[in-house]
C-alpha cells in the first residue's frame, strides 16, 4: 500500500486536483464531509477550473441522504454548491426525429416539473424510460445538442423558425437557463436551414 503525508490538507488536495488535469477519462466517486468540501472549493478556482478538461471527468455519486438538495445534509446539494455551478460542464443532448431529447417526448414533457428526474413512456413502442427533467436540463452552464442526419432536417428548421415557447418538441424549448446553449448540426440535419 503506497502512502504520501503532506504538510497540509492543501497539498493532499492539490496533489489530487493534479491527478485531474489528464487526457484521459478519469471517473471520481464523490462523498459528503469536510475533506471532501476542500477539493470541491480548490477545483472551483483557477487554476484548476479553466485547465482542467471536464468532459474526461465521469462522477459518480458514492453515497448522499435521502433528503432534498436544499437540505445542508445532501451530498449532492454540497458538490453542486461548492464544485459545479462554479464549472462549465456540458451536458450534450441528441435529438429524435420526433424533437424529443433525453427521455423527454412531444406532447407528454411537464417543462415545470422540479423534480431531478421523471418516467417517460416512449409514445410508440411503450417502453419506460427514466430521464433527467427539463428544469434539471436547465440549470447546466452550457446544453449541446448534436443531431445529424436528413430526417431530422424537417424538425430542425421548424424549431430555427418558430418561437421555441410555442413549439411542442422538447428540443425546441430546453435551453441553459444562464449559460450558453449551442447547437451542432451536420449538412443533411442543417439543409433546410439555409
């Protein structure tokens, strides 16, 4: 078993912090408590949360308490707080040729639910789904949607043409709330566009 002592809780989460700044993809169980609170707070800050590549960081939730995100006590509340809404961290949607994204279909999506995730029934093959909600959706720094081909050309132009508010496609009217929403599109999804 290897072991490093630092002078400081400072440097142990440094060194860590370091351990982030790879290439490659690195996957973080995350916890509650104090020493926990001190590498949220140092990733945070520069210089770590401009060079650290967020896309190559995976996290998984070790444990939380079953209370809400508000409540001083959640896990989840803390790292959102302390570490992510201090980072850009994309969340990257793709799009149905029916306009729904994630899990989230025409005609059934409660926009204003507040809950973190909802069931959603797919409309034609009945399969359950679970997915994040719109309002969740909402709350990142940045939404890419990447949609490509042809038969999602049609949708596409309608939500570049239309008032999103208006519109019954989930991918019309999920946007960053404060933050950058973007869209990527290749030439067939695009063609109508022009």
């Amino acid at each position: 078993m290897n072991k490093t002592i630092f002078d400081t809780a400072q440097q142990a989460v440094e060194k860590i912090a370091q351990e982030f700044k790879k290439a490659q993809p690195v996957h973080i169980s995350l916890s509650g408590g104090s020493t926990p609170k001190l590498l949220f707070k140092t990733l945070a800050q520069p210089p770590y949360n401009t060079e650290i590549n967020w896309k190559n960081l995976h996290f998984w939730w070790g444990d939380d308490r079953m209370v809400e995100p508000s409540n001083p006590e959640s896990n989840y509340g803390e790292v959102q707080a302390l570490l992510f809404d201090h980072i850009d961290i994309p969340i990257i949607l793709g799009m149905g040729t029916d306009g729904h994204t994630a899990s989230l279909f025409p005609n059934q999506t409660d926009f204003d639910d507040e809950r973190l995730a909802t069931i959603a029934e797919h409309p034609e093959t009945k399969q359950l789904r679970i997915s994040k909600t719109a309002k969740l959706i909402e709350k990142a720094k940045r939404v890419t949607y990447l949609v490509t081909g042809q038969s999602k050309a049609v949708i596409i132009k309608q939500i570049f043409a239309n008032d999103p508010k208006a519109q019954s496609y989930p991918a019309a009217r999920i946007k960053a709330s404060n933050g950058n929403t973007e869209w990527y599109l290749d030439k067939e999804a695009g063609e109508l566009l022009k």
